[in-house]
C-alpha cells in the first residue's frame, strides 16, 4: 500500500514563485521517505510491520540493542498510529 502526500492545485497562471514552492514540497517530502534501493536511518517514528496474518507489531530497539516486537491495535484493518490518516478518534 502505498500513500501520497497530494500537491497543490496549480494556479491559473504558472510563476517563478509556484514552482519553487512546488519544487520545496517535493524535495522536502522526498526526505523524510523511505528508500527501497539503500539503507534507511529513523531517528524518529516507528516502524510499523505486517504479519503474514494481517497483524501489526510495532519494532523497538532498546538502547542495549535489544529488538523487541508488540502488537498494534487496528481499527478496519489499518494499525492505530501517530499519523494514520484512516484512524477517526472515538
């Protein structure tokens, strides 16, 4: 699955300004994505992964470089986040 930030509805009239802007945007959020093709460093978040089974399980690493995994509550499927655009608060 995959999510995509949406752009900005270009103006009637294109500038100089509209274009930087939209160049900042992009660069920005291309930042802060994850790289299939080389090494990923996460200084914060968290790292979200799926089971086979369809559970979620959040990774921890402990400042002694102990890996640890615990479940994620999820509501229609998708895993309760910081972030989760499809989590509406009760």
């Amino acid at each position: 699955m995959r999510t995509q930030k949406p752009l900005p509805n270009p103006p009637d009239e294109y500038t100089k300004e509209y274009m930087f802007d939209l160049a900042s945007l992009v660069i920005a959020e291309e930042s802060i994505t994850v790289k299939t093709d080389r090494d990923n460093v996460f200084d914060k978040g968290t790292l979200i992964i799926r089971s086979p089974d369809g559970n979620y399980f959040k990774i921890v690493v402990s400042n002694a470089g102990t890996l640890s995994a615990t479940a994620i509550t999820t509501v229609d499927s998708r895993p309760i986040t910081s972030d989760n655009p499809h989590y509406v608060a009760p």
